[in-house]
C-alpha cells in the first residue's frame, strides 16, 4: 500500500461490468462544483478489475448500501488493493456530501485494501484530528474505530480538488460481511422505538404531536417538555422556548430528567423539539 496516495495519478475503471447494481444514475453536472450527481445506492454491487471475465472470486468484494441509513452511490476499481468510493450528496442540498454507511463481504482472508472517499464536500473535518471510522461485523458486532494511523483526510487534485478520506484495512475473516460507517448510526427506526418507548410511560409533562410528514411519508414528531411538577404553570409563564432538531436520545433524557436542577430549568422554559 502507498503512503503517498494523494500524489498518484490514475485512471479509475467503473466496472459497469460487473454483477449486481448501481440502484440510480449518474450525470454530470456543473452547478454542484462538476462533481457526478449519484441518485440512488449500490446493491450487491461486485466490483471486478477491468477485462475480467467469468465468476467472481473470493476477495472481488461485494458493496452493499440498500439498509436503512445506507450511503454509497458508486465504486470505482483502482488495483487489486485500492478502490475509490462514491458517496450520495443530501437530499435537499447536493453540495453537502459526508455520510457513509456500506458493507462490504467476498472477503478473502488477510485481504488488504484501500478505501478513499473522494467526494467529501467539507473542507475541515475531524479526520484530520484523530477521528476514525467505525467498522463492525457479523462476528464481532459491536462498533468499533478503525485506528486513526490508518486513516488520511486530504485534499486531492486527482479528484477535482475534492477531499478525500482514506483508511487502509485488513480483513480477517472470510465469512464476515463488514460494515463501515462514517461515525455511529442512528436511524429513524431506532427514533421511532425510543419515542414509542416514551410516550408508553405517559409522562404528564411529556407530550408527543405529529407535526407532518416528509416527502417520504414518514411521520415528523413534535416533542414538547415542560415542568415535571408544574406542568400548567409552565405553560402559563410563557418563558423563552428554545428549539432544536432531533440528534440522540441524551438531549431528549436530558431534559426529561427529575433532577433538582433540572425541575428548575423546565419551569422556567418549556423544551420543543422537532426533526431537522
């Protein structure tokens, strides 16, 4: 493996030719800084080197990203221990290109590779202070960080003046499908359980609303939390209201806490939460 990966030239092989599929198209467009627009995700995508002919291999991987909270829109054999990976940008907003979220099995015992994202849209990340990917797999998991001397974030010419994440791996175990994140998952599933879960307790000062839903048809859930003891007079003192999206079940533990300071503070504001 090459450790000076953000000076190679190369011509990246596609390999359309390959099994599986690439749920979506791509085209070029220039009011998103001339990077390819990827709708849609791979889908037992097997990625074959160019000009080879018959049944995969053990260790001709095969990407996946169709689960819930999925991302990654195209796969790009390099050599027989590098590919360059494609992530989707955000629905509403194509310029902002960050979450991964794939797995990738056919491994083949020992293997070594090189995986770059090449279209990340942020210029500063926490890559490039320590931050690492997450891996897991089918034997083992638990997520775990890949270490951080493994892990690269640069800004690359090759790739239009991208930046590019690099980590290098090795897989230990043939029959493990492996899953790379870019940090913890958290789905809109899980959401869903943790709010059911709540609203079941039927907490006086904890109320949940359908506020809409998304293009998607998915439901849009308004929380508000108020006072633990003084539910009406909270409402009645009509304090200040802050707001802020849905991130993590803490926020939400956190301010439907019975603590002494935090009876206080709920009296004095009544908590709204909506999704972002």
């Amino acid at each position: 493996m090459t450790t000076n990966m953000a000076e190679r030239s190369r011509t990246a092989e596609t390999g359309l030719n390959s099994p599986g599929s690439v749920t979506g198209l791509l085209r070029e467009s220039s009011d998103v800084g001339g990077d390819d627009i990827i709708a849609g995700n791979v889908s037992k995508y097997t990625v074959l080197p160019a000009g080879y002919c018959g049944q995969p291999k053990k260790g001709h991987l095969i990407f996946d990203a169709c689960f819930e909270s999925g991302n990654l829109g195209r796969v790009d054999h390099i050599t027989e221990f590098e590919y360059d990976l494609f992530i989707r940008p955000d629905t509403c907003n194509p310029r902002f290109r960050v979450w991964f979220n794939f797995t990738v099995e056919n491994v083949k015992e020992s293997q070594r590779v090189i995986f770059n994202v090449v279209n990340f849209s942020k210029t500063k990340s926490l890559y490039r202070d320590g931050m690492a990917p997450m891996v897991k797999s089918t034997s083992r998991p638990k997520w775990q960080r890949i270490p951080s001397k493994n892990v690269y974030y640069y800004h690359c010419p090759d790739h239009r003046k991208n930046y590019v994440m690099s980590f290098a791996f090795c897989f230990d175990r043939e029959d493990d499908t492996y899953q790379f994140a870019y940090c913890y998952p958290y789905t809109y599933t899980r959401l869903q359980h943790y709010l059911d879960n709540l609203q079941r307790r039927n907490m006086d000062y904890f109320c949940r609303e359908l506020l809409g839903l998304s293009v998607q048809r998915r439901q849009l859930d308004l929380l508000t939390i108020t006072s633990p003891a003084e539910n009406t007079a909270c409402q009645e003192a009509g304090g200040k209201v802050p707001s802020m999206p849905v991130a993590s079940e803490c926020r939400t533990e956190r301010n439907l806490g019975r603590s002494e300071v935090g009876g206080q503070t709920s009296c004095r504001c009544i908590y709204c939460i909506y999704p972002k």
